[in-house]
C-alpha cells in the first residue's frame, strides 16, 4: 500500500479501530437523504437523516439504506408503513441537523409537505422517492433496510454531500480532496 506522510496505515490483522473504521469511510462522499413518515400511534411526522441510501434494484425498483439498531425514530418511520426519501440539497445543513439530533420536535424549523400517502417530503431537496416499507436484513449493530418504490419526483438543485466528516457540495468535497 501506498502512503503519503499524512496517512497513516491501518491494517491491523485483528481488529481495525473504529474512529480509522469512520475515518476511512469518510473519504467516500455520501448524498445526505431525511427518511420521514408519519408515526402510527401520535400521527406525527418523524423521520432521521442517512448517508447510507442507494438503489437496490431496478425490477421490482427498491432501495435500501443502514439504521442503527439503536435509532429511536426509524422505529417511528417504520410504524407507518409508508415514507418518504428526500434528497437534501446544497445548502440544506440546518434541515438535516435538525432531523439527525435526538428527540421529538425535529421539525419544528423544517418546511415540509404531504406526500400521496401523507409522508413528510422536505421541501427544497432535489429528489422525493415514496417508499413502502418491506423488510429488514440483519447488519451487524446495524438493520439494512429494504423498501419498494412507490413513486418519485426531482427538483433543480445540487445536492448536499457528506465528505470526510463534514457537510457541503461537490465543490467542497473537491476542495477537501
Ligand atoms: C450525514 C449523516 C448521515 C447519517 N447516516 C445515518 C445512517 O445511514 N444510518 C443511521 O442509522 N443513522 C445515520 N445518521 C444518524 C441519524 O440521522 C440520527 O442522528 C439518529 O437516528 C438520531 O437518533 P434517533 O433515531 O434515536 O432519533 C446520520 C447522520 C448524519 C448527520
């Protein structure tokens, strides 16, 4: 393996600490998706931020992403059944700090509308993707998420990335290469 003097080797054979496991990670810019619905029991909107959204497959179309095995609010999301995918954009730091922080009220600040189904889509993200809920796959501490496809919309804009710990655009992430 190649190294410069900023870098530092990490191949330990037994167990790789888990700050260089994040550390590591970060190098790969991630898009920064609110996952929201509508909680059964209160009929409030809940939701979390991942980094870990993609595609899954395109016949039938699903998309999957990570949740902690500790996250409160995914528990919430899934109650509903239904929920939507909102692809933050540049910008939009403040919407996801508040949908990642712990607690009840993280919408208070944040602009949102109804989905078909009634699921929160955050406005001014640059894509919506309805999702129904169909099952969790065991991912060590965390639950990989599958969910069908129910539809989808996009909007102008740049998205906002997550690279090397911090949020922005493609324009920062290039400038922290
Ligand atoms: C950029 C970013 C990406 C995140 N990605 C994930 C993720 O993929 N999976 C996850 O479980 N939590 C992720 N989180 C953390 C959750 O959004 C959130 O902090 C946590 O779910 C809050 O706890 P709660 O679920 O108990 O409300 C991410 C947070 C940020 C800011």
């Amino acid at each position: 393996m190649t190294t410069t003097a900023t870098e530092r080797p990490v191949e330990q054979a037994d167990r790789i600490d888990e700050m260089d496991f994040r550390n590591v990670m970060g190098h790969l810019p991630t898009g920064v998706v609110a996952v929201t619905g509508i909680e059964a029991s209160s009929a409030q909107p809940v939701g979390m931020v991942v980094g870990t959204f993609a595609s899954l497959s395109l016949d039938p179309q699903l998309v999957t992403f990570s949740v902690a095995r500790t996250s409160s609010s995914w528990l919430k999301v899934r109650s509903g059944g239904r929920f939507s995918a909102s692809m933050l954009a540049e910008g939009q730091d403040a919407v996801c700090r508040s949908l990642s922080r712990k607690g009840d009220d993280k919408f208070s600040d944040v602009d949102w509308h109804s989905s078909p189904d009634g699921a929160p889509r955050i406005g001014g993200a640059v894509a919506w993707i309805d999702c129904e809920f169909l099952q969790e796959l065991d991912g060590g501490d965390h639950v990989i998420v599958i969910a069908r496809v129910l539809r989808m919309a996009t909007a102008p804009g740049a998205p906002l990335v997550f690279h090397k710990g911090r949020l922005g655009g493609y324009r920062d992430a290039l400038a922290a290469a």
